[in-house]
C-alpha cells in the first residue's frame, strides 16, 4: 500500500517567524495517519527540522545541484539539504524549467543526485496551457516522465507531481476526470518501464489545491496526495487539506 503524502511548497515565502505555522501544523496531527512534508526556503530547513523535533513531519528542500560540491554559486547540494535535516528535495518544478530554462535531462541529473544523497526526489511535471488545448497533455508528460525520472528510481526513493502549469495559482483547477486521466497514464507508464515497482511510486497532484476541492480530488484512483503551493503557507489553509488526506486514506483497503 502506498502512503498518502501532503507535501507543502512554501516557495520564496516565509522567515523564522513562520515557523509558527509549522507548529500549529503538528499540534492539529499530532500523530498523523499520513505523510507530511513541508518545503521552506533553504534558510529555514535546519531549523524547521530541529524544531519539529520527534514529530513524523518531514522537511524537504525546493531545488538541487545535480553536482555534490563545487563551485556553483548560490546553488546547494543534495548532500546538504541532508545535511541540514531535509529527507526529501523538490526536483524539476515548473517555476525551475521556466524561470531556469530546466531541461528533463538536467532534472533527471538532479534527481540522481537526490538519491545518491539519500533523499527523496518529488520529480514534478505538467503541461501548458497550450499544451492542454493543443491535445498534447499525455506526450508531454510521457516525455517529462520518459526522460525526467532516471533509471535508478524506485517507489521509494522517488514521488511524482502532476502539476498542470495553468493551474498552479490560478485558482483554475481541472476536472476530476483529466486528473483521473493523466495520474492512470503516468501509472500505467511507470508500471511498463519499472515492472512491478511501478505501482509503489507515489503520484500527487498540484495546481490550486485548497481544502474546498481537495476531498474529491483525493477521490480520484491513483492520486496518492498532493503537492500544495500557496495553501501550505497557512496551517489554518493546510490543515483541512491535511485532514481530507487522512480520511481519504481511512478509505483505502488494507
């Protein structure tokens, strides 16, 4: 059985101050029934993760150098979010592959790094809004998944964000029967290249998810979570998501 994840992307948002929000977080799920990962910027991983303490909330970082050391500046390494406490990194989002001009072979190089490092990769993918219209979604997120997952991913060590970039905070959000469609092609893609294995790959969803939508697309076969933007700032936001999650996962036969 896979675990449900609620993973939150807090993006260029937030100072120590905002570590408040992570514990009113952990006082709602105090022993939550799901997994719970938030991504702050990379000046708070450290502390985030000492300050969570023993709670099961797990930290990630939101980017990675595919390199282990060198001289990138400005850039950080797999093995030092590790360092600094993350179990987890972000790869291939699609703020990256715009604002960075990120190919799927440079994601798939960061992702490889992630799991050298012992991390975690949430490999993310989605189309267009002109891919959507054009009838393209499927080739494109076969080719994202195709080239931007590497050969050494596991369901362990490697989670998959759908995320359609005209729903990523533009409170657009598509129906539950495109969602339906894409994450039953993504598993049916995975399952062909990695055997048996495939069906242990997370698969979440993200674009303007909110607690008003979140218990039907939680619904929906083969969404195993969601990767949460602008929601997971607020714990008063995230919270319900989190819940929604949970009861989604009380559903899921044994």
């Amino acid at each position: 059985m896979r675990r449900r994840l609620a993973a939150g992307n807090w993006k260029m948002n937030g100072t120590a101050a905002s570590l408040s929000e992570m514990d009113a977080l952990i006082e709602a799920h105090l022993s939550p029934s799901v997994e719970i990962l938030l991504c702050p910027p990379a000046t708070l991983i450290a502390a985030m993760a000492s300050r969570k303490g023993q709670h099961p909330l797990a930290v990630g970082g939101q980017d990675c150098h595919a390199a282990a050391s060198g001289a990138h500046t400005g850039d950080l390494s797999a093995q030092q979010f590790k360092d600094a406490g993350a179990t987890f990194v972000l790869v291939g989002h699609s703020e990256r592959r715009t604002d960075h001009r990120e190919t799927d072979d440079v994601v798939a190089g960061k992702a490889r790094a992630a799991h050298a490092a012992g991390l975690v990769a949430v490999i993310c993918l989605g189309e267009t809004l002109a891919e959507r219209e054009a009838g393209q979604t499927l080739d494109v997120v076969g080719r994202q998944l195709d080239n931007s997952v590497p050969d050494g991913a596991t369901g362990l060590n490697t989670v998959v964000a759908y995320e359609p970039v005209w729903a990523i905070g533009t409170g657009l959000t598509p129906t539950s029967e495109q969602i339906g469609e894409v994450h039953e092609f993504m598993r049916s893609r995975l399952s062909a290249r990695f055997g048996a294995d495939g069906a242990y790959f997370r698969l979440l969803y993200g674009g303007s998810v909110k607690p008003s939508n979140a218990t039907e697309i939680f619904a929906i076969p083969d969404v195993d979570g969601a990767l949460v933007g602008g929601a997971s700032l607020k714990a008063a936001d995230f919270s319900p998501i989190v819940t929604a999650l949970e009861q989604a996962a009380d559903m899921d036969l044994p």
